[in-house]
C-alpha cells in the first residue's frame, strides 16, 4: 500500500492564500509520485483538524505560511501527536519566526545583521526613532508581511491605527542600500544563490508571489567569494536556529557586507517560489523535492 501523506495549507494568517497555491502544487506532486495524499485547509479549530488527522498519515507535509503554521504552533500539535511533518521543528521555527530573537542569535555567531531598535507604534506614529532610511516591520510575520521603507523626502507616516494589525510592539530596523540575495539551504546543504529585482523597488508580498512581481537570476551573477559567503552564512543560520529539512535565507549586499535579513522555515512552494527554481537549478525536481521533504519528516521526540 502507497505512503498516506497529510498536506496542511491555507490557515487563517495574512498569508493564507499563498499558502493554499503551495499546498495544491506539493498535493499534486506526491499524487503524482504515488503517494496517498489527504489535503487539509487547516482551520482555527484544533478538534477538526485532528478529526482530519485520522485515520493516521505516515507524515505530514506542512505548507502553511505565516503565523500560527511556522512559528511552533501547528509544529507542537504534530509533536503532541508524534506525527513526523516537513520542515523545522518548534524550537526552530518559534525562533526564526521571533525576528528579534533570531537576530540575536545570528549576531552572537558572528552573521551581520542590520542594526535594529523595538518601539512601540506609539512612538513610531510621534516620529522617526531611528535616522532615515530605515524599515519598520512586524516582530512575527513572513513574506514581507506589513514592511515598509521609510526614505528620506518621504511625507506619509510609516503606520496608522488602523492599518497595522501585527501588535504593540514594532521593529524598526535600518535599511541596508543593496541588492537582494536569497539562498536554499537543504539539510545542510546551500542549493545555490539567487539575486531578486523587482521593478516595484523592494521585494514585498506583491513581488513575491504575483505573476511578473520580480527576476529572479540564479546563479547571482555576483563576484565568486560573494557567492561562497552567501551559501556559507545560509548554512550557518539554519544550523545556529536548529533548522531542518529545507529553509531560506534572505540577504542584503551593500557591496561590501552580506546582511542577513531572516530565515524563512517555511518557504513558499508556488510556481514563482525561490527553493523550487534553486533545486532546480541543482538538478532537483520539484517532485524529487517534496518526495525528499517527505520522506525526511521527523517530529521532535
């Protein structure tokens, strides 16, 4: 009898959409690679979800984005249930989702990150709490979720009451002036490097997942040592976090420093997504990729 596989998607985050596209593009390539696949549009209801979750799957392949389904949530469901599942466990998602937290981390390691401040919106809204140009962003989103570029000239406040649902607290962190690079990094092994361009001038949510939205050149056509520190540092984060299976690391290049924005646990799965077009690259199908993902599931014991 063929392998049961549970794919999760959908939720109820911001990134609820994007997450629905990634689950049907993994469900269709295990259908393809013969497995039994039961896809769930995971709901804010926990008895439903483990009603969906019986009879039991061999593992779950979790395509959830944003809160909730990459911050440990649904990971110490799966851990309570002893279901093996894709992707990083608890601890490691908690933190990479934590983007104060994770930068600690990163730092105490020796990555570069930008330097940031916490403020609360109070005073975000009474003024810059930071010199321009710099970025405002919430503490626990993904996908560039609530992002913002504050630039010198600039008249708008950089939030309002009403359009900034993601809490209290908000991390301001300086811009980094440069390009975008991003890298896979699949049990322990960076995959390639990618720069993205977007014509909108930052890679936002509409340029990551809209059709067109941005280029991606992979391999960067960046200078060789660049390129070597980039997949080093990739690694690096994901081992300091305890990541497992596959992540994604963001960087800025300013020329000189790489900056390592933050790790994605939970890398999008689209057709337009980075991790599929890097495995790509290294020979890997997608099929291949989420049969590997599968068959690598584990729950923190």
């Amino acid at each position: 009898m063929s392998r049961h596989v549970a794919v999760l998607m959908g939720g109820w985050s911001s990134e609820r959409e994007v997450s629905l596209v990634s689950g049907a593009a993994v469900a269709n390539a295990l259908r393809d690679a013969g497995y039994r696949v039961t896809a769930i549009d995971v709901q804010r209801d926990v008895g439903r979800l483990l009603t969906r979750l019986y009879p039991r799957p061999d593992a779950v392949f979790n395509a959830l984005h944003g809160r909730y389904g990459e911050d440990g949530c649904i990971q110490g469901v799966l851990n309570i249930l002893e279901l093996p599942y894709t992707h990083s466990g608890m601890l490691a998602s908690a933190l990479a989702m934590n983007k104060p937290m994770a930068k600690r981390l990163f730092d105490a390691v020796g990555i570069p990150v930008a330097e940031h401040v916490i403020a609360d919106r109070e005073q975000v809204l009474a003024g810059d709490v930071m010199a321009r140009p710099y970025v405002v962003k919430p503490l626990n989103e993904g996908s560039s979720v609530g992002v913002r570029i504050v630039r010198n000239g600039d008249n708008e406040r950089p939030l309002s009451d009403r359009d900034w649902p993601y809490g209290r607290q908000v991390m301001v962190e300086r811009f980094i002036d440069g390009r975008e690079l991003t890298v896979a990094v699949m049990d322990d092994r960076a995959l390639a490097v990618t720069e993205v361009t977007s014509h909108r001038g930052f890679y936002d949510y509409d340029a990551k997942y809209a059709e067109g939205g941005s280029v991606h050149v992979v391999p960067a056509e960046v200078q060789p040592e660049v390129y070597d520190d980039a997949m080093t540092l990739a690694v690096l984060a994901h081992q300091t976090l305890g990541c497992r299976g596959v992540s994604r690391a963001d960087f800025r290049y300013d020329g000189n420093t790489l900056y390592l924005l933050e790790i994605n646990t939970q890398p999008g799965m689209t057709p337009t997504s980075l991790v599929p077009e890097q495995a790509a690259h290294a020979g890997i199908s997608f099929r291949d990729l989420v049969v590997w993902m599968v068959e690598n599931a584990e729950y923190d014991a």
